[in-house]
C-alpha cells in the first residue's frame, strides 16, 4: 500500500488526488487524543492518591511528567520526519501512544504509572507537530484553511470536555478507563492513516545530529522542570536556579550547534521568515494570555464561589464550545478576508473579553464570567487558525516540518512559562492582598476576597499581555510571499 502511495516531489505531492475526509479524520483524531490525555488525569489525581496509598506531590507527576514529555520531545518530530517519513513516524507515534495508555491502565503502583505516562507524553508531543506538517504538505492549498481550522477545532474541543469527560468515567467506572478507551480510538486511527494518509518524503536528512537531539531534550527538560516546580520548591531555590541555569546554557549550546552544522536536527532558519516569526511570537503571547484565563478563572469558580469541579467545567463549557465551532467557520473566512482583518478583530475581542474580568467580585454572577470568557474564547479562535496558517503556508514544503516542531516547542515553554509566573503571582498578590486587608472589617471571608483581588490583578496584567499582540499583528502581511522560500531560493509557485 505505502509503495503504491510513494510521493517524492513537491509537485506531485500537490497534484496527486487526495480523500480529504478520512486524511482529515486521521489527523483530528490523533490530536484529538493527544490533547485529550494531557487534560484528564487532573481530575483523577486524588483517586490515584487514594488508590496507590501515596502522596499528592507523587501522583502528580502523573501529569508533570506527561506533560514535559510532551514539551521536550515536539523538537525532534522535523528530523524523525523527514528521515522516516511523516506518515510512518506519526503512525509509529499513534502506536506508542496506544500502547502506553494499555500499560498505563495495567500499571499496579504510582512509579510504573509515572513512567508509562512519561512514555505515553513522549509520544504525544511527536503526534501533535507531525499533524501539523502533514496538512501542509499533504492537502491541497485551497483546503488547508478548512483543515486548519478542523485541527484547531480538535485542540478546542479536547480540554473543554476532559474533565467532564474523565470525572463520569471515573464516577460510573474505573480511573483505568481513561486509559483503556485510547486504545480503540488510537488502534482506528492507525488503520485509517495506513490506508488514506499517501507514503512520501521530501528530503532526506544528510546525517544525524546527535549532539542537538541531546542539548535539546536537556534544554527542554530542564527549563520545563524549573518552570513546573519553581513556585513549589521557590523561585531563589538552589534546584530551581541550577535547573533555570542547566537549561538556559543547554539552549545556548543547542542554538550554536544548530547554526554551525550542515543537517540540524531543527532547521532555524525558517525564522528569516518575518511572517513566520512574528505569528510564532504571536501565538505565544496569545497563549500565555489564554492559559492565564484557564488558571485563574477555574479558581475563581471553585476556592471563592465554591463550585464542584464538574459544575466549573459546565459553566465553562459553552465558551468553550463557542470557541470550537467558531474556529470551523474562521476556515472559510481566512479564504476571503485573509489573516490580519481576522487577527486584529480577534486580538481586539480577547482584550475586551479580558479586561471585565479584572473587576469580579465575590458573588459575581456565572452569567458575568461566562459572557466575557465567551467574546475572549471568540477572539482567541479568530486568532488561532489564522496565525498559524499564515506562518506556515510561506514555508517551502521541505522545511515545514522543521517549522511545525518549532511552532509547537516554543508554545509549550511559553504556556509553561505563563503558567508558572501566574501561579507565583496569584500566591505573592492574594497574601498582600490579605495583609492589607487584616486589620479592617471588610465583611465578608477574607480569604475568599483577597483571591478574588489578586485574580483581578492577574487579569489585568494578562490583558496587557495580549495587548502586545497587536504590533506583531501589524507586522504580518496580507498576503503570502509567493516568491521566496526561507532560503532566498524560488520556491514552487504552487506554494
């Protein structure tokens, strides 16, 4: 089957007929699930706790070490790629990704859980950029946008129904099930990428870059662990400095061995693409901004107004699903009005949708929160599809996997960083907060209002992050250089 599907050149690559649905299906579903495994084990924490007669900090890392899994190993998708193929690394990843959920729910102890979850984030992180890639390299130019905004969609949907979603599995089951219901999905992915998702490569690299793949799995690494753990072991922690310091000099060493070798296991210099650059910045910021929102505003929800887990997840469920089926429909709008009408009306609507947030009050009504995180999740989907089709439809098609793998890497350190800073703040702000409040009778829980005064001003600091979206939305140009790839050579006019 793959030898009859064997694509070897750009051209034929574009104009080779494609089963666009089943191709599409493929790819949503593994993003789908890749996302999905990262968003549900939260919920079970305490279960596992419970089950495996252990400490909170242990099961943890249940969710720690998949997701770190997931940020260090995004970089090396672009070489794996391109050596084996998209389609065989990415079926090789749904695998592994299968089979770790199996070992995942027979694991009998917490150590053997954390490994396989390791394992399983591994994969996940090779899922998601190698999806990615293949829309770019494999759809046809005039679906790209439809396929974009299906693939975000996918990215949408996933975290806004985990938790509800693994809360009634655990409820009516087993928390083994939010493991054992992965492996028919994955095992009907695999089949369907085999038999519609067509064999071919681009280029294959010259060599193996063994000393980059090390320097970026150590930068990675330890920059995730010191921006997942600093707020816990504190931020003038001797582990937290050596980490910050190990993987500050590792990026350093893997930056200068990528722009010195002749086969880099990452190709930067897809970044002398300004628009690439600048919507890669982009999404960074908008990201911050968005995970700050899905943070604070859950905590708001349930430690001030004392709502149960699953209820936070209902009342944010329709901004969320909002969110979703607006992405679908921006597919058909970037067709017409291309990225920055839609970028700017989207960075405008997040920073309207933000800004009332930094004025909740205690029995602020759901009504309140959901409206405003609603105009915000309608802005961050104007956004989204937009931002990163713009980038990576002026990559040639041979450096496109280098370009996803970057795309994805830099906005898991971002999040991670956001996360990290927002979690410290919300701590530092919420105490001064109540130390001022004290000695005064402010009548109502003190606890409860100095949170709430510390998340308005949270919020007001991450909206004047997104705020710094906009220079860099006026930086990216309307319409797409048809004539330069990232190297100054022609590019092929179909791209």
């Amino acid at each position: 089957m793959e030898k009859k599907n064997l694509i070897n050149t750009e051209e034929s690559l574009t104009q080779k007929p494609m089963k666009f649905i089943p191709i599409i299906i493929a790819i949503f579903m593994g993003n789908f699930l890749s996302l999905l495994n990262s968003n549900t084990i939260n919920i079970a924490l305490p279960v596992l706790q419970k089950e495996f007669a252990t400490d909170l900090n242990v099961v943890q890392w249940t969710l720690t070490g998949f997701m770190l899994a997931l940020g260090t190993f995004a970089p090396t998708a672009g070489y794996f790629g391109e050596r084996f193929s998209y389609k065989r690394l990415y079926i090789f990843a749904l695998l592994g990704m299968t089979v770790a959920s199996m070992l995942c729910a027979l694991s009998w102890n917490a150590p053997m859980l954390i490994a396989f979850r390791i394992v399983q984030g591994a994969f996940c992180g090779i899922i998601v950029p190698a999806s990615m890639t293949m829309i770019f390299q494999i759809i046809p130019r005039h679906q790209q946008s439809v396929a974009m905004s299906i693939w975000i969609a996918a990215s949408i949907v996933a975290p806004a129904i985990g938790p509800s979603y693994a809360g009634w599995l655990i409820q009516h089951g087993s928390w083994k099930w939010l493991f054992w219901t992965n492996v028919p999905l994955g095992l009907l992915a695999i089949v369907i990428a085999f038999f519609f998702i067509p064999y071919y490569r681009l280029r294959v690299p010259k060599g193996f870059d063994l000393w980059g793949l090390l320097t970026v799995i150590g930068a990675s690494s330890l920059l995730l662990i010191a921006l997942s753990q600093g707020s816990g072991w504190g931020w003038g922690s001797a582990e937290t400095l050596l980490c910050l310091g190990g993987g500050l000099l590792a990026l350093a060493l893997f930056l200068w061995r990528e722009m010195s070798v002749e086969s880099p296991l990452l190709q930067l210099r897809v970044f002398l693409n300004r628009r690439f650059t600048s919507t890669v910045i982009l999404l960074c910021i908008v990201m911050i901004n968005f995970f700050s929102g899905m943070l604070l505003v859950p905590i708001f929800l349930q430690n001030v107004q004392g709502h149960s887990p699953l209820d936070t997840g209902i009342i944010l469920l329709p901004s969320t699903l909002a969110m979703a089926i607006m992405s679908l429909v921006v597919g058909r709008l970037y067709k017409v009005a291309g990225p920055k009408p839609l970028l700017l009306v989207g960075v405008l609507l997040m920073i309207v949708g933000n800004l009332p947030l930094a004025w909740l009050q205690v029995h602020s009504s759901s009504a309140y929160t959901l409206l405003w995180m609603t105009i915000r999740s309608l802005g961050l989907a104007l956004v989204l599809m937009p931002a990163t089709t713009a980038g990576m439809e002026e990559i040639s098609y041979e450096y496109i996997g280098h370009a996803s793998s970057i795309q994805n890497w830099l906005r898991n350190v971002f999040v991670s960083f956001g996360v990290a800073l927002f979690t410290t703040l919300l701590s530092s702000r919420t105490t001064d907060h109540a130390a001022r409040l004290t000695d005064g009778d402010v009548g109502l829980n003190l606890a409860h209002l100095s949170t709430t005064m510390g998340i308005n001003d949270l919020n007001i600091l991450s909206t004047l992050i997104v705020v710094l979206a906009l220079p860099f939305v006026f930086a990216i140009r309307s319409k797409r250089n048809k004539e330069r790839a990232i190297d100054g050579s022609l590019t092929n006019p179909l791209r």
